[in-house]
C-alpha cells in the first residue's frame, strides 16, 4: 500500500514560489497499475519523484508498506569512473541485496558481455540504460516507478523488458506516467489526470483519457 | 514525514543506514584510490606522508616551540590531529551536488554522505597516526605515550568535533557557494593557530586566552598531555570542548535537515 495524504508541493523559483502540488491524495494497493496524465509541466514527473522519495513534498504525508523503485531505467545512477559490476555492486549493498543472486540476471538481460568490466563512462547510451534496466530490476520492489513510456534498446530487448516487467513481475504494483494512450490502456487498470496540481481520479485508463483530450482541447 | 521504509522501526532504520554507509563508504574508497598500486591503502599513506614531510621540515627547521619535547613526537601528535579535524570538513564541503544522482535511491540521505567521508577520514587519519607512532617508538626517535587512554580522549573529541564541524560546514555549502571558499583559507589559517606548532604554556597570557577559544586547541593539548605527561603543562578544559562539540553537532544536524529537505535532485 501507498498512501499520499494532501501532498503538497512548492518550488521557490528566483521570480517566486511556484505551487506544483496543491494537495494531492493517491492510495494505490498492492498489485494495482495505476496510469497519470496530464499536459506538459502539470507536475507528473514532480509526483512520481516524492512517491520515490528523491524529493519531499512541502507539506502533506507518504506512507507505504511496499518498496517503492526509482524511476525506471534512470540512468543518472551510476558512477562513470566505475565499472558496470562496481555499480551492480553498489546498488546491492545499498538494498541489501546479496550480489551473486542477481549478477547472472544482470549480465544475460543488459547483454553488455564484456563491457560490464569497462568503466559506465565509456557505454553508449543504449548500454547505460540497459544496465539500468537490468539494476532496476535486480532488487525485488513491490512498485515500479515508470517515467514516460520505456522505449530503451532494440525491438528484442524491449520484448524482454516487456516481459520481466509485465508478465514476470505481474504481481506487482505499477505507477505509469506517460503520453501514450495506448500504452496506458494496455497496462494500467485505472488513472489519473494531473491538471494545474490537482489530482482527478477515474474509474478506467479511457475515462482518463477521453478527459484529458476534451482538456487539450478547451 | 515518515521514515524511510514504511512500518520499519529505529533498528531497521538504524541496519538500512548502516548498509548504506557502508556502501558509500566502499563506493567512495573505490572512486578515490581505485585499484591500481596501492588502491586503498593512499587512505592511511597520503596522511603519513603529510604526517612525514611535517615532521621533516620541523627537525630541519629545528622549530622552536619553547620546550625541550623531541621533535618527532611533537610534530607527529600536532600534525597528526590537525589532519584528523581537518580533513573531514574538506572532504564535506561541497560533496552534495556531486553526488546528486545517488540521492534517486531513497535511502540515500544526505548526511549518509556526509558520515560515510567522516568516518574514511577519521579512519585514515588515525591509521596514519598509529602507524607512524608505532614506527617513531620502534626506530626509538621518540617513546609511548605516558598515557595513552588520554591520548585516545583527546583523538576522540578531536574526532567529534571535526565530524560536526563537517557537516556542518558540508551543509552549510549546499546553501551557500561562499563557504567552499572560505573554508580553504581558512583552513589555511587555522593549521598555525590550532595547537600543533605550538604548546599553548610557551605563549604570553593574552595569547593563551586567546587561542584557547578555538576548540581544536583543547584537543591536541589533550593528546599531547597524554603523550608527553608531566614533560609538559597542558592547558585545556575538556567541558569547553565538549559543550562546543554539542552545539555543533546540534546545529550541523539541524541544518542538514533542512538542506535534506530541500534538496533536488537533478
């Protein structure tokens, strides 16, 4: 479970505070996949980053009793001097996650063969959000955090991450942020509209939808 | 606000903090000194080598600190404590921003980076310290310690201090460029002032009352008098220090919290 009680949220910018939250209130159950939309700069990617914990809203609570992921395939994390296993290895002491139990995984799905022994800083960018993918995957979290739709890689390797993640790991919450509808519709059971701050919840992904095209639209 | 993993109580928080220094702590060892040469071992050698070239420079120069103290210890237990409050605010300030992106991993707060450098100095200082003295007797250039349970004393509240002085001065240079650099100067200027070229007894009254405000003074006149003992007159006041320890620490976690709270990540 994860419960958002009246999360607010204020950024002081130089010209003066910016309310990006205005009270925001979210349970999502265990297992549930839950879709938000909403218009460029409406707070989505605000959101998702408290329900991480990267940021702390201004006021308001976050409880959970589930492990919560960073945004998927994030690929920030890494430590470029370092070489791919040193950061495998890093992610698992903070996590508490015994190495030998998730290398194999780590080194069959990113298909970085030889280069998980080279330094991050000299992957392309389709390799570092490879091993991003694989490390968000290696730690066992009850919600997946995903930020816009995760097209990394070949059409291959998306059908490996589609399948880790939605079929593998069905039983897992999800929260999805995204642009495409169809996406939505395909994975989430219910969503969101985030507009000006505030959260309208709907029963069903097209509810969601259909509200926020007539909202683009007006 | 809640705690970092939902319904987990102070000894779970308090295992997840442990892992995650740990883990910065390896990660930072591994960044610093990679695993060419002598890989970890810079921690302790970079110190002594400090530590050494001091100590060198001070025989040579013949440095005259009003008593007959052999000059070896004198500068070892000097140097030796400066490195040790020193360091640890070098390695803080400024540490945050770089390491932004650790911070997507909720459990990673701010001041685990902040304890994670303070504990690797205090570890390298006081490897350093030991090693050498341990040398220093063996070659017989200087004896043990007449009491080395003050001795430890004096390290330890030099520990603390320098560790709230960190981060402290680490928080503080998340809110405000200009505290990195000061700090350099300052550092600069405070290494003559602090106690280790100096024994406070040889210096005129005025002078002493003066110095003695700094509170690193007290420290390294504590490790001295355990070293040296009734060679010389120390002068300190172990309740200054620790009062001052306190309220610095009271104030460096108070403002890390704020710094924690409104930090955003890239």
């Amino acid at each position: 479970m994860i419960e958002l009680r009246d999360i607010r949220k204020t950024y002081h910018a130089r010209s003066g505070p910016v309310d990006v939250l205005k009270g925001i209130n979210l349970r999502v159950e265990k297992g549930e996949k839950i879709g938000i939309v909403g218009r460029n700069g409406a707070g989505k990617s605000t959101l998702i980053r408290l329900i991480g914990g990267i940021e702390r809203p201004t006021s308001g609570t976050i409880s959970q009793s589930m492990q919560i992921s960073w945004p998927l395939a994030f690929t920030g994390a890494f430590q470029g001097t370092l070489t791919g296993i040193d950061n495998v290895r890093f992610i698992c002491r903070i996590y508490g996650k015994p190495y030998e139990e998730v290398i194999d995984f780590v080194e069959d799905f990113s298909q970085l063969g030889r280069f998980l022994r080279e330094p991050v800083k000299i992957y392309s960018s389709g390799m570092r959000a490879r091993l991003a993918f694989a490390v968000s995957l290696m730690i066992d979290f009850d919600c997946y955090l995903i930020d816009e739709v995760v097209a990394v890689g070949d059409e291959r390797f998306q059908q490996r991450s589609h399948h880790e993640l939605f079929e593998v790991r069905r039983d897992r919450a999800i929260i999805l942020v995204s642009h495409d509808a169809n996406y939505m519709r395909l994975h989430c059971e219910r969503a969101a509209v985030l507009d000006a701050g505030v959260l309208k919840q709907f029963e069903t992904v097209d509810g969601a939808v259909h509200y926020h095209s007539e909202m683009m639209m007006s | 606000m809640n705690a970092r993993i939902g319904n987990g109580g102070f000894a779970r928080s308090f295992q997840i903090q442990v892992r995650v220094i740990w883990a910065l702590l390896l990660r930072e060892i591994l960044t610093r000194y990679g695993r060419h040469n002598i890989g970890f071992l810079w921690l302790f050698v970079e110190p002594m080598l400090f530590t050494l070239g001091i100590t060198a420079l001070w025989t040579i120069a013949g440095l005259h600190h009003g008593s007959d103290l052999p000059i070896t210890a004198f500068a070892l237990t000097g140097y030796s404590t400066v490195l040790l409050w020193r360091n640890m605010p070098n390695r803080c300030v400024g540490s945050v921003l770089p390491n932004s992106a650790l911070f997507y991993h909720r459990n990673v707060r701010i001041i685990d980076v902040f304890l994670s450098r303070i504990a690797l100095e205090a570890i390298g200082a006081t490897m350093s310290f030991v090693a050498l003295a341990a040398l220093f007797i063996y070659l017989e250039w200087m004896g043990p310690p007449e009491d080395a349970l003050k001795v430890l004393q004096g390290w330890v509240l030099t520990a603390w201090f320098g560790a709230a002085f960190a981060m402290f001065l680490g928080a503080l240079s998340e809110k405000s460029e200009i505290v990195e650099k000061l700090w350099h100067p300052t550092a600069y200027l405070l290494f003559p002032l602090s106690g280790a070229a100096y024994l406070v007894d040889a210096l005129p009254k005025d002078f002493q009352d003066a110095v003695l405000w700094l509170p690193m003074v007290h420290g390294t006149e504590m490790v001295r008098e355990g070293y040296f003992g009734s060679k010389i007159v120390a002068h300190y006041d172990i309740m200054y220090l620790v009062t001052c320890n306190m309220v610095l620490t009271l104030f460096a976690l108070a403002l890390e919290r704020i710094v924690s709270r409104d930090f955003i990540p890239e």
